[in-house]
C-alpha cells in the first residue's frame, strides 16, 4: 500500500501541474460547463483511450497518458461543479481552483484507500484495457443518471462515479508505468 501511496501522488502531482498551467493560461472557463458537457469531455477521453488500444495504426503520435490525465482532471472539474455549481462567468481564482482541486483529491485518495483495503489491490492483476473499459462503463452510468435528472433508486450518486473514474485513471498510468520501467 505504501508504494500505492507514493505512486497515487506522482500522477496527481502531474495532473495538477498540468491543472494549474492551463488556469493560469485560460482562467477557470471550465466553470461554464454543465456536468454532461464535462461528461462527454471525459467520454471522448475514454473513446479515444480505447481507439488507441484497440488500432496498430496511430495517425496521431500520442499515447494513452494525455487522455488519462484529461479524465482525472476534467472530473476533478466535474467535482468542482457538482460542489459549487454551474458559473455564468468564470469566478476562481486559481489559488480557489487549487485548493478545491486539492480538496477533491484528498476525497477521492482516501476512497481508494478505503477500496484498496477491502479489495487487496486488485486493480494491479488488471488491464489497462479492463480498467478503460471500466471508466468507459462509470461513463454510461453517469450518462444514465443524468439523463434521469440526478435521480436514482438504489446507486451511488454521480460524485461516486466522477471519484471511481480518477482512481481507475490513476490506476492505468501506475501500470503504464510499471510496464516501461
């Protein structure tokens, strides 16, 4: 658990410099976004993800990380959102978006935490493949929730989904790593 740790905290220290160089690039107009706008963000992520995995031909030289790194953050962004709400206008500053952003990853650390301890870190028998298309099924599920206005009749609710989505990202870019060392 221990290198799972320190693991989890290098991708996150890589999201969230990426996370606070485009605030300080574009400001926080992702606060514009409405959840399933954020959703499809993710979704075309995911696609993507599994288009590389699936295709021998790549006609844009990228791999996997970039996407997985744009699920985490865009449903840290999904987290924000779900907290605060939809803005008309961008309204963070980029010391406010951090501190947020810290905030949800915090949550979502400890639920892994929490997960890893009754699953005896399962995910690492997994594939990067398996783990995609389980971002990809959260995915539809969020999709389905919304769809139904938020409600649901014995589910976890979307915040569950978006925190399930960052560990699984999170946890492909261990293994990928893992594998190139």
């Amino acid at each position: 658990m221990k290198d799972t740790s320190k693991q989890y905290d290098a991708v996150i220290k890589t999201c969230r410099e990426l996370f606070v160089n485009k605030m300080k690039d574009y400001g926080c107009a992702w606060r514009i976004l409405r959840l399933p706008s954020l959703t499809d963000q993710i979704f075309i992520k995911a696609q993507r993800i599994r288009s590389l995995q699936e295709n021998e031909v790549r006609k844009v030289d990228e791999d996997e990380k970039p996407e997985f790194i744009g699920i985490i953050n865009y449903s840290v962004m999904a987290l924000i959102q779900l907290e605060k709400g939809i803005a008309s206008q961008p309204d963070l500053s980029v010391e406010e978006a951090m501190r947020l952003y810290d905030e949800k990853i915090s949550l979502t650390k400890e639920l892994m935490e929490n997960k890893n301890h009754d699953y005896g870190e399962a995910w690492r028998d997994m594939r990067v493949s398996s783990l995609t298309d389980l971002i990809i099924q959260k995915l539809l599920r969020v999709k389905q929730i919304e769809d139904n206005k938020g409600q649901t009749l014995v589910s976890e609710g979307i915040d569950a989904n978006y925190q399930d989505m960052i560990n699984y990202a999170i946890f492909a870019m261990i293994l990928m790593q893992e594998t190139t060392a």
